[in-house]
C-alpha cells in the first residue's frame, strides 16, 4: 500500500513542477532571448523497503529548448543577435560565469555593459567598461567599438571583444535564472567564430500552441495521480473492514 501511495505521491510532485515550468514558459513567451524550461525528472527508484523520487527543488537547475527565437530587427546599435549555436558570456547573481541569449545590451551608470536583465556582460578579460563616448557599435565579431567625444565615426575605438562561446559537446544546463552554466562548475573557452548580428534582436523559443497542449496533457496526468491516491484510500479501507472483528 506504502509503495502505491509513495508512488502517487511523486508523480502529483512531478506534475506540480511541470505545470510551474509551463507557466514559465508562457509568461515569458516575449521576454528577450528566452529559452523554454523543459523539466527534467529522476525516474523512480526503489530504495530498500520504499520507494524514493524527487522533483527539482527552487535551487535546482532545469533544462530548456535550446533551438532560436525569431530574429527581429531593431536598429539600436546596443543590440545583437546571437548566430548559430553561440552564447554571450555575463556575470550570474552569484558572481559565477554563465551564459545568455539576450542582446539588449545597455551601459549601467558606472559604464560597465551589461543586458537588459541587468545581468554584466562579460569580454575576453572580465567585465567591459565603456569610457564616455559619442556613440557605442559592436561589430559582428563581437568587438565593441567607441567614438571619443569630439572623435569621427570612422576611427572608433576597440574598448572589448565579447565573449561568445559553443556549449556544444559539454554538459550544460539552464538555471531557474535563464542563464545557461555548465553542470558541476567551471567555464566555457571563447569561440573565435561565433559571430552577431548588431541591431537585431532574438526573441523568445517558446511555442505558445505547444504549451498549452502541453498544460492539457500535463493537467490530465495529474488527475491520473489524484486518482491512485482515491484508490489507495479505498483499498485501505477495504482491507481495513476485512479485519475488523465482529462487535
């Protein structure tokens, strides 16, 4: 009866975690760079006399769709568009090295550079600090490139090179922060190929059809787990009437 119960009991776990990846995913269906959480569960194991499952805690990390958005041009020259399978390197709350999508990228007010989540944008030597300057570009191999004040258009200043990176080939996950970090620590080496598209930014992956399938299905599997609970319940009942002695 434990093992039913227990049974049960992870998959309305599991279906819980799933439902809030889900809800994720739609509420950021036009956030800059998102990439779709896709949860990932441990199988079910038995472990001595009962059986032991987890779903991903808060502090865990979880998978995503690692396919682009649609690529939208804007314009601005703060902008860029990651190519093919690269990422852009920034600084994660923890001040740990992690890795981005998002492209719109601004100058904070100590002129340090840093994306729209406020996330500081990392180059080849750490974080990129932009003099005061008449205007900021970055060219298509991530070299960012500053006019002096009272400087010409066409004689910019190379003030960095951003560090894009291919997590192709490693273990990588996405954090609960949207950042995608190699599992168990550690960095990526820059990839000296990758390139941008400057004024352009790329959207989210999220396919909002697909997603709401997704919380039908989901919604569905979680009253099949409901419903092994109600079950349990009854045949406890039943063997416990079984037993009862007659008064």
């Amino acid at each position: 009866m434990d093992r039913v119960v227990y049974t049960a009991y992870s998959g309305l776990r599991g279906h819980m975690a799933a439902q809030a990846a889900i809800a994720n995913n739609m509420a950021n269906v036009s956030t800059t760079g998102f990439k779709a959480d896709r949860v990932a569960f441990e199988r079910l194991s038995l472990v001595g006399p009962t059986f032991q499952t987890r779903a991903p805690t808060s502090e865990e990390v979880l998978d995503a769709e690692r396919r682009a958005g649609t690529v939208q041009q804007t314009g601005r020259q703060l902008d860029v568009a990651i190519n093919g399978d690269a990422w852009l390197a920034v600084q994660a709350a923890d001040g740990s090295e992690a890795y981005t999508r998002r492209g719109d990228l601004t100058i904070n007010p100590s002129g340090v550079l840093e994306t729209g989540e406020g996330n500081i944008v990392l180059g080849e030597s750490g974080p990129i600090t932009i003099p005061p300057s008449a205007s900021v570009s970055i060219a298509a191999d991530g070299s960012v490139l500053a006019v002096p004040i009272g400087g010409t258009a066409d004689q910019p200043q190379t003030v960095g090179r951003l560090k894009l990176v291919n997590p192709r080939g490693t273990d990588t996950v996405k954090g609960l922060d949207n950042l995608l970090k190699v599992r168990a620590g550690g960095t990526l080496p820059q990839d000296m190929d990758a390139t941008l598209t400057s004024g352009a930014l790329e959207g989210s992956n999220v396919n909002m059809t697909q997603t709401l399938v997704d919380m039908i299905e989901n919604q569905r599997s979680y009253e099949v787990s409901a419903k092994l609970l109600t079950t349990a319940k009854e045949m406890d009942e039943g063997g416990a009437s079984l037993m009862r002695l007659p008064g």
